[in-house]
C-alpha cells in the first residue's frame, strides 16, 4: 500500500461499512475492508469459511469505489503463520471468486498478509501470495 496521511476507522460508503478509509499521501482518498482468516489446509490459507454476504456486499462496495476514483484495498489478514498462498474457498462461495476477480480488474488490491497470534496480540507478519486459481 502507498504511504497513508490520515486513517478513520468504520466508514459508510454508499450501502456498506467499511473498515478503513482515509487519504494518501498524495491527497487521494482510499477505502479498505479486513477479513480474518482462520481456515487452512497444507499451507493454503482460505476465506471464508462460512458463506458471508456481508463479505460479498464488501466487495462489491470496494469495486464501485475503484470505479469511482477512490483507491480499494481488500485485506486478508490469516491468523496463523506457515502459510505460503491465500485464496478463496470456492466450493463454498464461488460467488465470492467471481465478485473479487471483477474488482481486481477493476483496479481493487488484494493483499494478505499472515499475523503472530498471542492471546493478547495479532501481530501482523509477512505478506502472501493471493492466488484465486488455487483450489482450497
């Protein structure tokens, strides 16, 4: 992500509240919307794990606001490490594959990253390769 001027948290855009919005250091306002991901199987981290129509209505929401001119980020954050790819749990949701591969061609980011879990802490870690094409 580009450097960040100013941050505020739970912002309504048009139907949806959004996690994150705020300005770049260039005066160009941004969105982003964090997912926790808790499921895995051999290394690949997925999302969701349940069918989330919030989720879905998110990524729509980031895909209207890229064609709007604001900047969209989609962040992934996978509650665990040992992880070497993050990708969407189709089988479940395939609607939810669909919905961010439009908005990636619309220009929305995907990012994920793998976090240091304590009970008292997520520390977040080292980025991950986001791959719709990998089968969960």
């Amino acid at each position: 992500m580009p450097p960040v001027k100013s941050v505020h948290r739970e912002v309504v855009y048009l139907n949806s509240r959004l996690d994150i919005a705020g300005t770049l250091m260039d005066d160009s306002p941004f969105f982003v919307e964090v997912k926790g991901v808790t499921l895995e199987a051999n290394g690949l981290a997925a999302f969701p794990d349940a069918v989330t129509t919030r989720g879905l209505k998110h990524v729509q929401t980031l895909r209207e606001a890229q064609n709007n001119g604001y900047h969209a980020f989609l962040l992934f954050i996978v509650q665990m490490t040992g992880m070497h790819a993050m990708t969407i749990n189709t089988k479940l949701q395939p609607e939810l594959a669909i919905a961010i591969r439009l908005a990636q061609a619309a220009g929305v980011k995907v990012l994920a990253y793998d976090c240091q879990v304590t009970p008292a802490t997520i520390t977040v870690n080292q980025p991950l390769i986001f791959d719709l094409e990998r089968d969960y």
